[in-house]
C-alpha cells in the first residue's frame, strides 16, 4: 500500500472514502467529525442521540455524504474510552478503519490520524499507530484461490494522511516511515506463517529470507547440514534426519551503517522454524494437525525484525537465528529412546520427538554465544501447555533478568503483542534429569512450558535471556475488527520494539 502525507482541509478533500473518529462516550462531535457533522447539517450528533454512534473501540459506521462534501463517504472509526486511550487502541482503530474500507472495495482513501489531538499522543507516535494499524487491517492471504470472495475485492492501492497543521508535517511523516517498514513486515511474517508448507519447504524459507533480507542491506549466510554437522549440532540435526528436505540455518546480522559496533550493544534473536511439524515418531493426532504450518511463526517474526531494523538503521547490533527444519517421521527419523549431542557437548535423552522445538533451538542458542551478545531472546511456537496456561491472547514470557524483562513488557505494551510473566523455576530442573544422558527433552505433562524453558536456559549462556512461547498466539483461530483468521506474525513488533529500546538506550 502506497501511504501519502498530504496537507489540506477535509472540506475541501476529494475521495471515495474519508476516515474520522469518535470517542466513546463523547457528548457531541468534536474535531474533524464536528466539521462532518457541520457539513451534513448536524447528521452526526442526531445519530450519536439515538445511539447508533457510540465510539467503541472496532466499531464503525458508514455515512454517505450526498454531495456535501466533496468525499463521497465518511466511515467513523470508534477510538473506545477516553481514559483507556493509548498508541495500541489508535493503532487498532486504524486497523478496523482499513479492515471496512477494504471490505468496501475502495482503491484508495483518505484518513485523519488517530490520537494526536485530544487523544494526547506525539504527532510521531500517532503517525506510527495509524500507518501500521491501517497495513495490519488491510491484510489478507489468498494467494491460492480462484474462486469468489476476497478475490473479487480489490487491495487497497493507496492512503492519505490528511492534516491541516502544516507544522506536524515533519513529525507526522516521522512516524509514517517507521510505521509502514513494521507493518510491511508484520504482514510479511504473516505471510509466511499462512504459506503452505509444500511450498514452504526449509530451502524455500531460506531463499525468501535471503532475498527480503538482502533488499534491505543485512548480512544473510545459510548454512546446510554438512556446515552444522562441523560445528557439532547435533541436536538440531537430530530433527532434521526424519525429512528429505534439507535442513537451512539462516544467518541474519545488522551492521548499523555509520555507527561503531564496539559502541553499540549486541542483541541476538533465536527464532524456531520448523516449517512442519508432525510430531515425528511420536505422531501428533490427525485434528489439526494442517495448522502446524504455523510452527515457524518464531522465525518469521525474527526475520521481520532484522529486515525492519535494517530499513530503518537502528543503531544496535542485531543478530537473527533461524533453524529451519522439517519435523517428519520418516525412516532415518530419531527415536525415543536417542541420544543426540548439542553444540555445547551436552548430551540429550529424546523422550519424545514432537518436543522437536527445543531440540533445535538449543543449538541455536550455543550458536548465539561466538557474537558475545549483551542480550539473547528466543521466541517459539513451543508448548501446547502454554495456551493451556494463558489462553490465545497471551504469550509466556520467561525471564529471570529484571531489566530485560522491563524492557520486553514495555516493548510488549507499546506494539499491542500482550505477554505475560512466567517462572523460571529452578526447581524443575530436577524433571529433566535423565538416567543416560546430561539431560531429556521432556519432563512431563505438568508444567509443560516451564519445563521447556529451563531446557532451554541451559543452553542460552551467562548474559540476559528471555524466552518467549508464542504456540497459543502464532494463529487467529477466528476474524475480528482488527484482523483476520489466520498467521499473526505475533512477536515480530514487540522484537522491533525491544531493539529500538536498545538503541535508544
């Protein structure tokens, strides 16, 4: 989507569809609506009498202007409580704005921002909330079909920002600029959660990764089997062994252009991409078992936030890792019952092959140690027991370094991805201890997620870590105001966030 700043008056703008917004609760139109409603001889407020405009949050309501504006129709965005405002809700509204105006079947259309009057946001801030609000509501995947429905719809081609105050122009195209590199890459990263996986293949993810990647100046090596055999994975290389397809661990580094990278600190994310997951030998049950397509949603959103920290420059030396593999159950395929040797020499007891996640992710982590990172997060689609735990709106954030922690509900606030803390508890340690090998890979059904996370914290080194398990989040089971079914890309804007933390110091 094309995103224009345009300074002008919205009475004397032409369009198909102009976007205001309301406040729930508003005694009377204010703002840009009262011009609306002034132009459309008090229509508004009738309306907001009656009560058929009342400004919550994802609600909105299409009016037709007959002529006495020159934008033929004006669609009121609800922006919910006053007292609960914030960059999320304004990113949300502009989300339910775009989802309508898509449905509508407008090329293009034109918008006020969200939040930076009354509301109380920055100029920069609400510029941000609404461009990568309005890019998350107007996505769609449907690359396969030839039918009717969305395909008869077209894409929004085009959106305009429409502001009076020439004096906000710098920092409202500011915030333009950020929030259209997040929301090109959120939506990437869902696109790739939502893709196939017979045409998701490993190889084909690192191919995609490549070219995104390099288009946007990051460093990229993948390397193969061979490569990760020399350097002792055998964990990893355990999982690949059941498929034909080879297994690709993808290499991301942002080298910030002008800047010392003595100077700057190093963050290294380590995102999970199994691109199937079958559970292995030990078979997962057949219901449901199509959506595990969506178990790289942790590499996805890795690679969003490298490409989009590169776009951008941030100044902060960023590391993507991305083990990409396919978990199959076929002839050379591991057993219960292996033992299998990670990169760091400790050797692990499989007790199931469908805990392939964490497998391959604590090769990864030992990767992570030769760039001596200031912090390493890894983010997957780990545990069944974590949405057991939290539900489908929350992921589990595990961490047991006080500041990085801070910093990832702050980072979790402002891109609207909730997390919720969760132990690091020592003490179930002692579930994974095994009777042949340094370690197993389960310790049982309780406690699944805490379990999975000290498996991995004892790969993860000396500095800050964090683990995140995004397994009950990576997928939207249902369409809302804001979104549709389907991939989240979850997780890829909060690790933006935390890096533009780092960066800002």
């Amino acid at each position: 989507m094309q995103i224009n700043l345009k300074q002008g008056q919205l009475q004397q703008e032409e369009t198909e569809l102009l976007v205001v917004n309301l406040f729930e609760g508003a005694g009377a139109p204010g703002g840009a609506l009262k011009a609306v409603d002034d132009a459309l001889s008090g229509l508004v407020t009738q309306l907001m009498a009656a009560g058929d405009i009342k400004g919550k949050l994802g609600a909105t309501h299409l009016l037709y202007t007959n002529g006495a504006l020159p934008a033929r129709r004006v669609l009121i965005t609800g922006l919910g409580k006053e007292a609960d405002f914030s960059v999320s809700v304004a990113r949300k509204a502009a989300a339910a704005a775009a989802k309508h105006a898509r449905d509508l079947g407008v090329s293009a259309y034109t918008t006020i921002v969200h939040g930076a009057g009354r509301g109380g946001l920055s100029a920069t801030d609400a510029a941000e909330a609404l461009v990568e609000g309005s890019l998350l509501g107007a996505y769609r995947f449907n690359s396969y079909r030839r039918d009717s429905g969305d395909k008869d719809t077209p894409a929004i081609a085009e959106m305009t920002i429409l502001e009076a105050d020439a004096g906000k122009l710098d920092d409202l195209r500011a915030g333009l600029l950020i929030g259209q590199a997040v929301g090109d890459n959120a939506n990437w990263a869902r696109d790739l959660v939502n893709e196939p996986a017979n045409y998701l293949t490993p190889s084909e993810l690192a191919r995609r990764v490549r070219e995104q990647a390099e288009r946007a100046g990051l460093q990229v090596a993948v390397l193969g089997e061979a490569e990760m055999a020399e350097l002792g994975a055998g964990s990893y290389l355990g999982i690949a062994q059941g498929s034909d397809e080879e297994a690709q661990f993808i290499v991301l580094e942002h080298q910030p252009k002008g800047v010392d990278l003595a100077n700057v600190p190093t963050v290294v994310f380590v995102g999970k991409a199994i691109t199937f997951d079958t559970g292995g030998i030990s078979l997962k049950p057949n219901l449901n078992m199509w959506k595990m397509k969506d178990d790289m949603g942790g590499g996805a959103a890795t690679a969003g936030a490298l490409v989009t920290a590169a776009r951008l420059n941030l100044p902060v030396h960023a590391v993507g890792l991305i083990p990409a593999v396919e978990n199959m159950p076929g002839g050379d395929a591991i057993k219960p019952g292996d033992v299998v040797t990670a990169m760091n020499g400790k050797t692990v007891e499989i007790i199931s092959t469908d805990a392939e996640g964490r497998q391959v992710m604590a090769d990864a982590l030992c990767y992570a140690q030769r760039y001596n990172p200031d912090a390493v997060l890894d983010i997957a689609t780990l545990t069944g027991s974590i949405g057991i735990a939290l539900g489908l709106e929350l992921s589990g954030l595990f961490c047991d370094d006080d500041i990085l922690r801070d910093r990832l509900l702050r980072a979790s606030e402002f891109s609207g991805e909730p997390l919720w803390p969760m132990p690091v508890w020592k003490p179930y340690r002692r579930l994974i201890d095994s009777d042949v090998a340094d370690m197993k890979n389960t310790g049982g059904r309780y406690g699944g997620a805490v379990i999975a996370a000290m498996f991995l914290r004892e790969f993860a080194g000396e500095q800050p870590w964090a683990h995140l398990d995004i397994a009950g989040t990576a997928w939207q089971e249902e369409n809302s105001a804001f979104s549709v079914r389907g991939g989240t890309g979850f997780g890829m804007r909060t690790l933006f966030e935390l890096l533009r933390a780092y960066a800002t110091g």
